[in-house]
C-alpha cells in the first residue's frame, strides 16, 4: 500500500514538473549584463558585452543613486567597449551594471514635438511637461538614394532681399551660412525661420554649444514672433558633455526627416553651429583614444558633417519612385540644411570650412567689415555663391535680379579702386552710383524679413534706375514709403506678382507707373520738408 501511493505521488509530481517546466521555458529571457571597467570625461569602457553593436544604446545604472544613464557604443574592441556617455558621467563608477538595450539611438518624434525645446535624446527643456509620443526614428541614418530624390527646383524664401535675390535657397538644398564671430550669422538663420510663418514650412534649429541664456532668448523671440508652432528647437548647451554636442545635429535631423518621410512636408533644420560640433567631436575622439589627424580632429571627421548633410533632399513627387524606401510614406517632402561654420579673421580655407564647403551646395559668406559698416546682412556677393542658383527663385525675381549679383561684385571693385583718388569717366561714375544705391536697397534690419513680391518691387525700382538720382540717405525712407504706397494703392501689383509668379507686361508697366507717381510725390514732400527746415533755422 505504502510502494502504491508513492508511485502515484511520483507521476503526479512528474507531471506538474513538466507542465511548470513548459510555461518557464516560454517566459524565460536572457539577459547579458556587462560592467563598467573606468569613467573619465564623459567615456566609459565596458566589460562583457561581447554581442554589443556600434551605434547601440546602452543603459548604465548607478550602484549607488539607482540613476540610469545612457551610453552609445562607440569603439568596438577586442575585450572591451568604449562608451560615450549622453547624461551625467558624474553619477556613474567603476563596477556599475550595463545593459544592452537592443536599439540603436533613437530619439522620439511627432506632431506633438513641435513648439518644444528637446536635448539630444529628444527629453523636454522646456519645464512644459512630458512629451506624448509614440514614434521613435534613428538618430544615425543612411541618406535617401538618387532614386528617390528630385532636382531642387522650389525656392524656401528667407525673407531677406540680399539673399533671395542673389544667393536663393530652394527647398532641398544645403546651403552654407559662414563667416566671423558677430557676423550675424545666427540672424539670418532665425528670420528664414520667421518667413516661413505662412508657407507651411517645418523648422528645427539645433543649437550646439552655445550659452543656455543665448538659446533662451532665441526661444523667446521665435516665440514673440509667432514662429515657435512650427519649430523644435534642439539644444545642447555649452555646459553639456561633449556626445551630447556632437550627436544633437543628427537627433535635429531625425526629428525633420519624420516630417519629411511620413508627412510629406517641407523642413527646415538649422545646424547652429558644425564648428563647434567637430570640436565636441575631437574631444570625444581623443578620449576614446582614437588616432588624431590634421589639427587634433579624427581622420574621420569629414564623414561627420558629410553622412549628415547629405541627408537634405527633395523627395521625388513620383509614388512609384519611392515604393522601394522602407522609411518614405510620402512623396514630395523635402529636408533643407542652413548649416553654419565659424571662421577666424575670416580665413576660409581652414580645415572644417573647406570640407563643409565641398560638401554643400552653395556658401553665403559674411564679411566683418562689411557688418561694422552698416551693411546688414553682410554678405559678401564675390565669395557667396548657390548652386542651385535661378531654379530656386521665381520668375519674376529672376527676372528683376538677374545681373544684380554681377553688378554689385563689380561695384566692389571699383569701390576699392576709386579709393584711391583716381578720376573715373562718366560711365564708371554712374555704375559707382548706381551701386551705392543698390547696396543701400539690400539692407535689412534683423528679424524683418520681406514677402517675395515686396522683395521683388524695391529691386525692380533700383535695377531700372528709378533711383538713380536720389540721395543715398533718403533711400530707406523711401523703400517704406513705397511699400505702405503698394499696399494701400495699388495692391493688385503684388497680389499679381505673388500669385503668379511672373512679371508679365502689364504687371510691370503697372509697377513702372506707380514707381514714378511715387517718387514725385516723394521728391516734392522731401522738398517742402527741407525748405520748412531751412526757414526755421
């Protein structure tokens, strides 16, 4: 009796064994847990993560505080891995677990982003909150094919004369913003953000490097002028590691690509500034003790501007084309890089300038002496260029400003020879004049950008000559003027221009006439003012 009902406890038992022992197989996980060996300036090296991939998330937790802290594999070694840590290494120290997260850095995107200040790994700055997201886009991702692109041939308007008339920017270009500290370099990338207010346009500014106080003013006068409900604005501060500078551009660009990929709108991203991200760079290369090159920066630092500028595309409009990309939901978008690089005492064949200029498509140099002498923005026609060139402009732009780039760089010149006390003829004389006043015309005070065909009338005015004649003092009193006379007298002229986009025959003999009425009612009420004055002194 005692031998039976141990045998029937035994198979009740086997079978419970075997029943428990399916269900734990299918709950069973494992998970590789590897350690830190050292923590020094924002790097970690690691221990026993042997199926660790280049690019991967990790997450490093404090023994101590509890603290989780992310960190991006970044050199693959033979019995370690070198670690850039996006977070606070402080909390971190010898013995701390690490695990793999099985993703590669990846920042969260959406709608719901837009208006926000992010950090590099898309986390609120703003104090306003959470973020409700569910989209997640790799930070580090390859450029679209030329397969899947389209010429460049719709401008992005950035509101500012000088440019859209000489330089234009289309939509899908790279075009590069550089020149000396306090050239007004951030300026010019802030109002093409604010002219994008109606065009229904994305932008994203990335701020690397630079004071907490000087993003918060940005902020504020995005916010003043209406434009922060389009942007993201990307900040890695002055005061953060040096991973979390240089990899804020690709998160900049992750987050624009999803509204390019998935929307099939237009984006515009700001990279303020690469200098400093390439110094970030070195010093996160140096630390991992990879070789240095030329100037200290790693051998590949180029591929680090490149693989992210060459991100910027104009997607193709044709559904089929794009059928075969796994990320393109939808056709037509397109992604424009303003990025910008700093130079000293001008000199921009240093080693970082020279390589973001072979990779964009264009420059808009900004000279220091043309800033302290009151030409804002300073650009300098001679060595800004687009190469896009007259596709991304209008045809009534291109029309108006056709030879204004080679006039004004020819004005130049003679500038700088007639300095020299020499006696010009008649004709030198005129083209000197007609220059000063063309240089005057293309001046702009900053965060005041122009509609196109506001941009086109004043041109117009001063390539036909319609100001040769006036003082140069009085030619910015005139331009607003005109403007308020245009828009309140004849405002089917720029209705015209805007709509259609041409400057036909009877728009322009419509705009010569009232450039004319203007100007004697101008002249005379100048000289009535200036008789008054007289009698009274």
């Amino acid at each position: 009796m005692t031998g039976f009902d141990s045998s029937l406890r035994a198979s009740e038992i086997k079978k419970a064994l075997l029943e428990q022992i399916d269900r734990y197989e299918e709950e069973l996980r494992v998970e590789e847990v590897g350690e830190v060996l050292e923590v020094k300036d924002g790097v970690a090296r690691i221990w026993g993560l042997s199926t660790c991939v280049a690019n991967e998330m990790l997450e490093i937790t404090s023994r101590d505080t509890g603290v989780s802290v992310i960190g991006l594999a970044s050199n693959l070694e033979e019995d370690n891995i070198g670690a850039v840590i996006l977070g606070d290494y402080l909390a971190l120290k010898e013995g701390d677990p690490v695990r793999r997260t099985g993703r590669v850095l990846s920042v969260p995107v959406g709608p719901e982003i837009l208006g926000r200040v992010v950090d590099t790994l898309g986390q609120p700055r703003d104090g306003r909150g959470p973020i409700e997201t569910v989209t997640y886009m790799k930070v580090d991702r390859k450029a679209p094919g030329i397969v899947y692109r389209q010429p460049v041939n719709e401008p992005l308007q950035t509101g500012l004369k000088a440019i859209d008339s000489m330089i234009p920017i289309g939509r899908g270009q790279r075009e590069l913003i550089i020149g000396d500290r306090g050239t007004g370099k951030t300026a010019v990338a802030i109002d093409a953000i604010i002219n994008q207010k109606d065009e229904d346009v994305v932008c994203v500014y990335c701020a690397i490097g630079q004071k907490g106080s000087t993003v918060a003013g940005i902020v504020e006068r995005l916010r003043e002028e209406g434009a922060l409900d389009y942007t993201v604005v990307v900040a890695a501060n002055a005061s953060e590691p040096a991973p979390m500078q240089f990899m804020a551009p690709y998160a900049a660009c992750a987050i624009g690509e999803y509204f390019m990929y998935e929307e099939g709108k237009a984006v515009l991203v700001i990279y303020d500034d690469l200098t400093k991200q390439a110094d970030a760079y070195r010093e996160a290369s140096l630390i991992l003790r990879r070789p240095p090159g030329r100037e200290a920066y790693p051998g590949d630092v180029f591929y680090l501007h490149s693989r992210l500028l060459e991100r910027a595309a104009k997607i193709s409009n044709d559904p089929d084309a794009i059928a075969g990309h796994p990320d393109i939901k939808q056709p037509g978008g397109s992604l424009t890089a303003l990025p910008i690089i700093q130079t000293a005492a001008g000199d921009v064949s240093a080693y970082i300038p020279t390589n973001v200029i072979s990779i964009t498509d264009g420059q808009i140099f900004l000279e220091t002496d043309l800033f302290y002498s009151g030409v804002r923005p300073a650009v300098n026609v001679g060595i800004s260029v687009s190469r896009v060139g007259g596709n991304a402009q209008i045809k009534a732009m291109k029309k108006v400003a056709g030879r204004l780039r080679l006039d004004l760089a020819q004005f130049r010149e003679i500038e700088a020879f007639a300095q020299f006390g020499t006696e010009l003829d008649a004709a030198t004389q005129r083209q000197l004049d007609r220059g000063r006043r063309t240089v005057e015309i293309l001046k702009q005070g900053q965060y005041e950008p122009m509609p196109v065909e506001e941009q086109v009338m004043v041109i117009f005015a001063a390539t036909q000559g319609f100001l040769d004649d006036m003082d140069v003092s009085r030619i910015r009193g005139w331009e607003v003027g005109f403007l308020e006379y245009m828009g309140t007298n004849h405002p089917e002229v720029g209705d015209a221009i805007r709509d259609e986009r041409v400057m036909s025959e009877e728009t322009e003999a419509a705009l010569r006439e009232a450039i004319e009425s203007y100007s004697d009612t101008f002249v005379h009420d100048g000289a009535s003012r200036e008789d008054a004055a007289d009698a009274a002194a």
